[in-house]
C-alpha cells in the first residue's frame, strides 16, 4: 500500500472512530444545552407516522423529499429496537450512524481533491484539518446537513479526477449525484451551472439532462398522489422571512429561522413579517457573480478553477443569502480548506466556528436578551465571507493573492479581539442573569450589607455551591462538615472545625429548612452556641446570626 492510501486509511479509521463513539456517548450541546435537528425538529414529524401521516403525502416540509422520507425510514426501523430509557437513542444513533456514513464520503473526498489540487503531500492536510474541526464534527450529531455537503463535494470531484477521455462518464455521474443531492436539499443544485464552464457543450448538456431525469424520478410519484402539497413545499423553502443574516437585521428581526403556517393547510405565506428589502435583491447579487464566473476566459477545465470558483460560488452564496442557520457552517468550511490548506485557512476555519458558537449557543441558548450578540456575529461572519470572497476572487484573476491572505488574517484577529472583549460583558451579564433566577436573590443581596471578614457559614455542601458565586470575596465563607472527616464522630468534626476557624463573636449560618441534614446540624448550632437570631427568610433559604462567647 502506498503512503497515500495508508494516509488516508488512517485519516478514515481515526475520523470514524470519534465519531461513531461520540455518536453514542457525547450528548449535543453538552453540559449547556440539549438540542438538535435530530430529536426536536425531525423526530416530531417522524412521530406522525404511527398515525398514518406522511411528509408529501399529507403535509408539506420544508425540505425537498428525500430527507424527510429517509428521516421516515429510519425512525419506522427504530421502533423495532427495544428503547432505552433515553427513548430517542436508537432514532438518534440510526440518524447519526447515516450521516456518519455520507461525512467519511466527505472526508474521503476532501482528501482525494486536496491531493488533485496540491499534490500529496500539502493536498493531504485537507483531510487531517477536517477531521480536527469542530463544526462539521458537531452538526453530524444532530444535523443533516453533512449529506448534502457529500453530494456537492463527489459532483466537483468527478469533475476534476476523471481525465478527458471519460467526461461522459464524468457528466453523467455528477449530474445524478447534483440531482440526488437537490432532492434532500437544494443547495447542491447551486454548483450545476458550473458544470456549463468546467464541462462544456455536450458534456454539460448530458450533465443537466442527467440532473432532470433524476429530480423527475424522484419527484413524479409525490407530484402525481398530491400535487398541491408538492407544490406548497417547494414555495415552502423560497418563502421564508430572512434569518441570522443582515437583511433580518435590517428587518429588526432577531431571531432564528421559522416558517409560518400550518403543515396540513395550504398557506397564503410563509413568511413571518414583511421583508423592507426584496428577497430578489441578494438573488440578483449572488447571481452578477455567478454570471462573473461564467463569462471570463479562463481554463474551466483546469482542477484549480474549478475548486476555486466552486468555493467562491458556495462564499458568495452564504454572504447573500437572506437566510442561514448555524449547521451551514458545513457547506462553506470545506471550500476553504482546499483553497487554504495552511494555518491561515485552519485559523480562518476556527474562527468562523467560534463566531458560529457565539451565535448558536451564546444568543440562542444562554443570552437571548443580549441581540448586540447576535449583531455582532452576524457582522463577524458577514465580514469573513467578504473576505473569503474577495480572496477567492483574487486568485481566480490571478492577483495579489497575498492581500487577500494578511485581510484574512486581519479579520481572524479582529475577530477573536471581539470575542475578548465580549467575554467579560457576557460574564456580567451571565451572572446578573443567574442572580436573578436564584431563589435566595434577596438573601444574597443582603449579606452586601455586612463588612470584610464577617464569617459565613453553609449547613450544606449543595447551599453552599448554589450561593458562593455570588458572594463578595472579602467574606470567609466556609462549610460546616457534614461527614466525619480527620475524626471518629460528626460532633467531634464540627467541634474541631470552629477551633480551626477560630471564629469569635458574630457569625453568619444559611441553610435550607427543608433539608432534614441541614435542620439537624442547625439543631446542634444551637444546642452549643445558643438560639440564633433569624435575620432574613427568602427563597426557600435562611439567613441566622449566631454569637460565640468566651464559655463556648
């Protein structure tokens, strides 16, 4: 076996080994949230099907057929395992176990590409790069988008691979991969034009008649049983209101993507509010590029155009579009990587995930209320798909190519001082944010009253790690034992601790009254100290002052 394909066997076996163990061991969103495509999007409209209700067939998706009907699929095999106790597990693993399927062919083929357009040993890095990201590693574990991304990338590697005496073979495959792909989204059909310049004349001619036959297949039976429902989908997915992009930012619209309407009716509109600017004006920008691309004199044919106008038509596409959704961070990351397989590229490629974080995590899930947030990382991401394009576009003309590398970088840079100066505003605001949905709010508030070195004393390790944070530093909080720790008896614990602490005078004692441990260790406070006074009850925690003389 040659060092490439030992290479790319290793690259395989490690890039199917994470995922398929953290498909069944790592849970999407970890400790922050717990959310996905998977078990809140695609399994409600799978659970439909124990009542005899289909996507198609008796309501409208906003996807084109294939994807629904393979989430169909899956969930009806899913139901003969028996279920664990986490009762979606094998719906997810199946889901998951499919994507995993496609993201090896992603791999594989971004290996392969790589390598055609940088020789082995730079082109291989694209595969290793890909497999240490983050964003495609994570959307595979609640997303689908990973499939239609394999259909995109094996449509421009065959492409480029196949020599000239097999283009019929070449255009044949690719067109029935393109049409595949745009029947479980339709965002691969977007490299077909390209097809016109790479392939040419007859070659492309068979690529598009190829494309249509396999849309047509795929399409006749859901158009012949319901028509109408055929049609309300695909008006479905060019309908929507704008989403996390400027244009929903100049709308004053700050949310995520929703389409209006019920799925069993046949609606007016789609769209939750009135966009101020025509859908058809980021169409008509994305579209002067295209038709850029289209009409230069250049060598369509060579592997290196046609990668690199590929990249630049998926960059543009993402910085026009009115709509965009964190998981698409899986259709624009690859592009970069084989046009920068380097440590600008790698920087690039994490920064745009570290943007993608803030947005799809830290405004969605943890600071909702923050919309600057959102702002900013719409900005950020616009900015760095400018900057991709205009690189992009740089080599294609054959240009300063070094320009568009330092702008990249300097937009990384500017990204990341971004994120350090937002991080301590969003720790303000995350712990204003707690405070205020913290039972013992008040109780809190109150011990600001109180001077340095006031003792505080916890009855309880969970009471304890619930206010600490919010405590100010100059106070000397401690935890009263709850075990026996250094000595044979509780007692003898709690007697040694004091000694330990050498607290005199005044202390302070918080603790829960419905806790049967923390009454009990209340109980002995006051058998050896005396009755405390109760300052102040609130949320469910109180507040006592207790008094330690010279006899105790």
């Amino acid at each position: 076996m040659s060092k490439r394909w030992q290479d790319l066997a290793i690259l395989a076996v490690l890039f199917i080994s994470l995922r398929f163990f953290a498909l069944f061991l790592f849970r999407v969103g970890g400790f922050i949230t717990d959310f996905s495509d998977f078990n809140v999007s695609f399994l409600t409209f799978a659970r439909w099907s124990r009542y005899g209700l289909y996507p198609y067939l008796d309501f409208w998706m906003e996807y084109p057929p294939l994807l629904p009907w393979m989430v169909i699929a899956l969930y009806r095999v899913s139901l003969l395992l028996p279920p664990w106790h986490d009762s979606p597990l094998w719906f997810n693993a199946l889901m998951g176990l499919t994507v995993l399927t496609f993201d090896v062919g992603n791999l594989v083929l971004l290996y392969l590409i790589g390598c055609r357009l940088w020789g082995w040993e730079r082109g291989r890095f694209v595969g290793w790069i890909y497999l240490g990201l983050f964003a495609p590693f994570y959307t595979a574990m609640g997303w689908l988008d990973n499939i239609p991304l394999f259909f995109m990338l094996l449509s421009l590697w065959l492409w480029i691979e196949l020599p000239p005496g097999r283009r019929l073979l070449s255009a044949i495959a690719s067109g029935a991969s393109l049409g595949v792909g745009f029947m479980f989204k339709i965002i691969p059909a977007l490299l077909l034009p390209l097809g016109l310049k790479v392939l040419k004349g007859k070659g492309f001619a068979i690529c598009l008649a190829v494309f249509l036959i396999v849309v047509s297949f795929i399409a006749t039976p859901f158009m012949l049983q319901s028509p109408e429902i055929f049609i309300t989908s695909f008006r479905a997915m060019l309908g929507r209101s704008p989403w996390e992009t400027v244009w929903a930012l100049v709308n004053g619209y700050y949310s995520y993507g929703v389409i209006a309407g019920d799925r069993f009716s046949v609606p007016e509109s789609f769209a939750l509010y009135h966009s101020r600017i025509p859908g058809m004006f980021s169409i008509i920008l994305w579209g002067l590029i295209y038709l850029w691309l289209l009409l230069r004199r250049d060598q369509g044919g060579e592997p290196a155009y046609a990668v690199t106008a590929a990249s630049l038509i998926f960059f543009s596409y993402e910085l026009f579009t009115t709509g965009y959704s964190p998981q698409h961070i899986v259709y624009f990351l690859p592009f970069l990587l084989l046009t920068m397989p380097n440590l600008t590229g790698t920087v690039g490629a994490i920064s745009l995930t570290l943007v993608n974080l803030f947005e799809a995590v830290g405004y969605f899930v943890m600071f909702p209320q923050e919309r600057w947030l959102l702002v900013m990382a719409v900005i950020l991401r616009t900015l760095g798909l400018f900057t991709l394009c205009l690189t992009t576009a740089l080599k294609l003309i054959g240009g300063n190519l070094q320009l568009g590398l330092w702008i990249l970088r300097a937009w990384a840079s500017f990204a990341l001082l971004c994120f350090v100066v937002a991080t301590p505003l969003l720790g303000k605001v995350y712990i204003r944010d707690r405070l205020a949905i913290t039972p013992c709010a008040d109780l809190i508030n109150k011990l600001q009253d109180y001077g340095a070195g006031t003792d505080v004393i916890f009855l309880s390790g969970e009471t304890h790690d619930a206010i600490y944070p919010y405590l100010k530093r100059d106070l000397h909080i401690s935890l009263l034992p709850e075990l026996p720790l250094a000595f044979k008896s509780l007692e003898e614990e709690r007697l040694a601790f004091f000694q330990r602490k050498d607290i005199k005078g005044k202390f302070l004692v918080i603790f829960n009254p419905a806790e049967p441990a923390e009454i009990e260790a209340l109980d002995w406070l006051e058998k050896t100290f005396g009755p405390g006074v109760n300052v102040l009850n609130a949320g469910g925690c109180i507040l006592m002052e207790f008094k330690r003389n010279e006899e105790n």
